[in-house]
C-alpha cells in the first residue's frame, strides 16, 4: 500500500465515521439524562429521506441539512415524556415506522438528482500533511462539526452545571426533582438534541456521502452507533474512538473490494458489524463496567410525586 493509498483509506475511515459520531454523540445525551431511544435508525432514515427530498425541491443542500434535523426531533419525545409510553416499545415502533415511511415518502426521489453538493473547506498547510492531512483537514463543514461536537458535549457534560444537572436526572430522576431541578424539561432537551443529531446523520449519508435516496440508505447504521453508545461505556471520548474504529474497518472492506481480494463482498460487508458484535461481547465479559458507567435510571419513566 503506497501513501496514496493508505490516504484514500484514512479518508474513507472518516467518512464513514461521521453518521455515527453525529447520531452517537446524540444518543449518548438522550442515555444521559435517562431516556434509551432505539428509534435511532428510523430517525437516521427519515432525516435522510426529509433532507434528500428538500434539496432536491430547494436546489439548497443546507435547507435539506435543516430538514434532516427536525424530521422526527420530537415525536419519540413526545411519547415516551409526555405520554409516558415505554421507552424500548416506543423506539422500536418509530425504527420500524421510520423504514416504512420513508421508503414510502421517498419513492419519488429515488430518481432525483441532486446536483448541488456542500463544499470542502480546506485547511492550508495541514492539509499537505501525508496520509492525515487530506482525511482531518479537507472536509465539508458538517466533518469538522461532528468533530468538535465531541468536544462540546465533553466539555457541556463534566465541565458545566448544565451538564452536572443532566446528569444528575439520569442518575436519579426522584432526587433531582426533589430539589426542584426540572426532570422532564432537562429528558425533552437531551431526547430532542438526540433526535436531531440521529436527522442529521441520515441527513448527511444522503446529501454528503452519497447523493441520492433508496430504501433503507442507512443499512443498520442506527443499531451501530447504539452499540457504540455501550461500547464507549458512555463516555464521548471512547465513543469517538469507537466510530473512528467502525470507519476504519469499513473503509478496509471497500479497499479489499477496490483491489480485488477473493472473497465474496457479501462476507466483506459484513466485517464492521461483526467487529461490532466481537467488540460488544468483549465487553460484557465484565458487566461491572457497563453497570459503573450506564445511567442508573437508564430506560425507566419518571413519575413526580403528587
């Protein structure tokens, strides 16, 4: 493998990690405060499905970026903090109302072109540095976003009352509430950013990465960066490993099918998730690890007394 080569992987690795930043950062937050949202694929489809369909109306790929976004933002909120529906039913429901409906919403895009695309900001001198420049330091500005959101929500979570706040209500929602912090408006806040985040992943696989529609676009991606929120023992530094990590090996199948390695693509294919799977059974072998680090109020509706 020469440089170029090896730069065209690196490059690829990125790209295909971002989605999975995006939605597991979100994912991460909405687990924060105590909500589990499985409905993440489905939100991941309908934001590709909404922002595909808006640029191609609009002619204005950030319009279908926005879009993306506030797709299905709020309905999983809605039901499981209002309504108090359960958490895992709920989320279940919207992946398998999510595939449907935007298979059936996007039937007429899926012969849409879409020629406007976001442009690449290039970052002079960086750039030029062998291997890592062009995947770290020529991007679009939605690369470099998922990059520093990591940043943000590290810094929001442990360096912020905000996020002590959040935290706390993930912890224990009773005693949070108990000294009058506002437990179902910090859950809507942490499940809408979620939800936004899981929009625009989707969002971004369709109008970013590969410029068009089709059924099922995200291929499981949704259930990846839920497994990573658990891989990363929800702390975003280990999450921005993980999907960095599901990138690489994803970008290793298309260079194995790119110089012709006899194996069928089906098995290769299938090599992120079965990484994936070997990752998560490594780590259960140690359930103090999970049961340390997941939010003690994972899952569980909040009821405030009187």
């Amino acid at each position: 493998m020469d440089i170029q080569q090896a730069s065209a992987l690196t490059s690829s690795a990125v790209v295909a990690a971002i989605p999975l930043m995006f939605a597991g950062v979100g994912e991460l937050v909405t687990e924060k405060s105590g909500v589990l949202n499985l409905g993440v694929e489905g939100m991941m489809l309908m934001g590709a499905v909404t922002g595909y369909a808006v640029t191609a109306i609009t002619g204005n790929p950030w319009l279908g970026v926005l879009a993306a976004i506030i797709a299905m933002s709020l309905l999983f909120a809605f039901l499981v903090l209002s309504m108090l529906a359960n958490q895992v039913a709920t989320g279940l429901s919207l992946t398998i109302f999510g595939i449907g409906l935007s298979a059936y919403v996007g039937k007429p895009y899926t012969s849409a072109a879409v020629r406007e695309s976001i442009g690449t900001w290039v970052i002079p001198g960086l750039s030029k540095i062998p291997v890592l420049g062009p995947a770290l330091f020529s991007l679009t500005p939605l690369d470099y976003l998922a990059f520093i959101m990591f940043g943000v929500v590290g810094w929001f979570l442990y360096r912020t009352r905000a996020g002590l706040v959040l935290r706390s209500v993930g912890e224990s929602p009773q005693v949070a509430h108990s000294v009058g912090f506002p437990v179902i408006g910090v859950r809507y806040g942490a499940t809408l950013f979620g939800g936004a985040m899981a929009g625009l992943a989707g969002g971004y696989y369709s109008i970013v990465n590969l410029h068009l529609w089709q059924e099922q676009l995200t291929s499981g991606r949704g259930w990846i960066a839920l497994a990573l929120v658990v891989f990363a023992t929800w702390r975003p530094g280990r999450l921005l490993i993980g999907a960095l990590l599901f990138g690489a090996v994803t970008g290793l199948q298309f260079y194995a099918q790119a110089i012709g390695v006899p194996v069928p693509t089906q098995f290769l294919a299938m090599l992120p998730y079965v990484a994936t799977v070997v990752v998560l059974v490594l780590i259960s072998r140690n359930p103090n690890t999970i049961r340390l680090n997941a939010p003690a109020s994972l899952g569980k509706p909040f009821f405030a007394a009187g």
